[in-house]
C-alpha cells in the first residue's frame, strides 16, 4: 500500500494534464507543475515547512521529467507507449520522498488514494 502512496499524487498530476482540454494542453511550466503536486500532497499529509522546502526541488524534477515525456499529440497509442518509462519515473520520484514522510503522513495518504480509486471505480 505504502508502495503507491506518492506515485498516487504524481500520476493524479498526470491525469489532469492528459484530461486537459485542447486548448489548455500546451506544455505546462514544470514548476507550476511540481508546485501543484507539493500543494495536492501537502493537502492531504500536511507537510512542515521543512518537509515542501525538501520536497519542492523533488517533485519539481519529476515534474520537468514527465512533461518531457509526454508527446505533443496525446494519442492513445502514444500515451501507451510512456506507460512504462512513466511509471519507472513514479517509482523513483517516491523512492525519493518516502524517507521525507513520517510514517503518520504515509497512512494519512494511503488512507485518501484508497478513497480515490473507490470513486473512480464507481464513476466507471
């Protein structure tokens, strides 16, 4: 479960871009990327100010990593073909800050990414 727990937030932020209308889906700016995933985090572990100012450059690189892989037409086939280099980059990304979180803040967000795959489970 633990496992999940931050590539749960990062593949929320991807979501959003993939789902983002036409006209909205230039690239992002990477920054105000990572900024989203840090905000989205701390909304639902409450981080120190400690804990966003080591986090911020984290997630900051993961973001600039995940634009770059995206491609500029989003095809189905396209956004399959990432899948894979996209969760190895979720799996490094939450190698990296799990040490950044108490064991609290692990469960606090275990706790919300399983409310959220019910909702989407039902929605489907």
């Amino acid at each position: 479960m633990t496992r999940i727990l931050l590539s749960s937030v990062l593949a929320l932020g991807l979501l959003a871009f993939i789902a983002a209308p036409a006209s909205a889906q230039n690239r992002p700016d990477p920054q105000e990327l990572g900024d989203g995933f840090l905000t989205l985090l701390d909304r639902h572990v409450d981080l120190t100010p400690q804990q966003a100012t080591r986090i911020r450059p984290i997630l900051r690189d993961h973001a600039d990593a995940m634009v770059e892989m995206i491609p500029e037409r989003r095809s189905r086939m396209a956004m399959m073909r990432i899948r894979g280099p996209m969760r190895d980059l979720q799996e490094q990304t939450t190698r990296r800050l799990m040490p950044l979180l108490t064991a609290s803040q692990r469960e606090a967000f275990d706790g919300y990414w399983d409310e959220f795959r019910r909702a989407m489970r039902e929605r489907s």
